[in-house]
C-alpha cells in the first residue's frame, strides 16, 4: 500500500515504508527466532519491532520489504525450526540454527540428595 511500484498499490501517501512494522506470521516468527532476529519467543508486538529493527541492518528505507522472502522458506516447508529435519533442506542452511524438536538443552539439572533439582 506504501510502495509504488508494480505490485503495490501506493495509495498511502502520507507513510513511509520505513515506518512499517512487519507482520507476524508463523513463518515470520519461526525464521525471525531462527535467523536470530529476535530475542523473543512469544509473538507479539516486542517481536515485530525486534524483527522489524534487525532487518533495518539490510534496508533503513523499507525493512518489511522481506517479508515475502521470510514466508516464503516456511510455506516451502524447508525450514527445519523445530523439526527432526534440521536444516538439512533449508536454502538457509549455515546461516539459520533451527531447534530440532526433543533436543536438550544447554542448561544441566542436578539433583541434590534431598531429590530437589539445582540448575547450573
């Protein structure tokens, strides 16, 4: 709607495509933690703006401009976030660090002799 070009309609004048926020989806929020975009793991609006200002990195003029890359790879199917997959199909492989479904994690419990557990 801000862009004018083939296929936006640019009617919204009075905005700036670098003041657009991306919009979440399931694709964008996968590859965006993914990727590392963001810090978040629920999706909201603390999501969208930290997606949104780290692809400001690659275009300060339009960063929502990759929205169609980033949904794109999920409705492939080929990203690997959280499926026993991995990256083994991603065009993104090397770059994006998908979390295999059932892997540990990098925090070790112990328990103490009273069976209660310590985190370290």
């Amino acid at each position: 709607m801000v862009r004018r070009d083939a296929l936006d309609l640019g009617v919204w004048s009075r905005l700036s495509p670098s003041q657009l926020i991306i919009p979440l989806d399931t694709h964008v929020i996968r590859l965006g933690r993914c990727l590392k975009l963001t810090r978040y793991t629920s999706p909201g609006w603390k999501m969208a703006l930290d997606i949104t200002n780290a692809l400001r990195a690659f275009d300060s003029t339009d960063p929502v401009r990759f929205d169609f890359a980033l949904c794109h790879v999920g409705m492939m199917n080929a990203c690997g976030f959280q499926k026993p997959q991995g990256s083994s199909q991603c065009p993104l492989r090397g770059m994006c660090y998908p979390k295999v479904k059932g892997q540990k994690s990098k925090v070790k419990s112990q328990v103490k002799g009273n069976g209660s557990k310590v985190l370290g």
